[in-house]
C-alpha cells in the first residue's frame, strides 16, 4: 500500500533512522500515527461532506416538489 503526503498528495519514503515517513515533493516528515489520524479524518471529512450534500439534495428536492 502506498502512502502519499497529507499535504501536497506526493509519494511518502520511508526513513528507517528517523522511523518516520518523509515526502518527496514537499519534504514534510509523519510518524505511522500521524498518517493514521490524518488519513481517518480525511474520511470522516468525506462522509460528513455526502451527508450535508445528500440532506442539502433532499431538502431541494421537498422545496421543488412543494411548488407544483
């Protein structure tokens, strides 16, 4: 599984001395844990994002059908 930056996208490297991951196009370092959380709250951004458009959908959807 390939890890990618948190920040800018790009490809994460393993240093094996640092024990942390380093960006190539960036620079920027993460522990293991560090992407775990950040990757976890990309995802619930995601899920929480199609709930709000989803309900924004249906909300629209009640308000058109309302006016015929």
């Amino acid at each position: 599984m390939r890890n990618y930056c948190l920040e800018c996208g790009g490809d994460l490297v393993y240093d094996s001395k640092l024990k942390q991951y380093a960006c190539k196009s960036c620079g920027l370092t993460f522990t293991y844990q560090q992407l775990l959380e950040g990757k976890s709250k990309l995802v619930d951004e995601r899920f929480v994002d199609e709930d709000a458009k989803k309900k924004k959908q249906k909300e629209y959807l009640q308000w058109w059908l309302s006016k015929k």
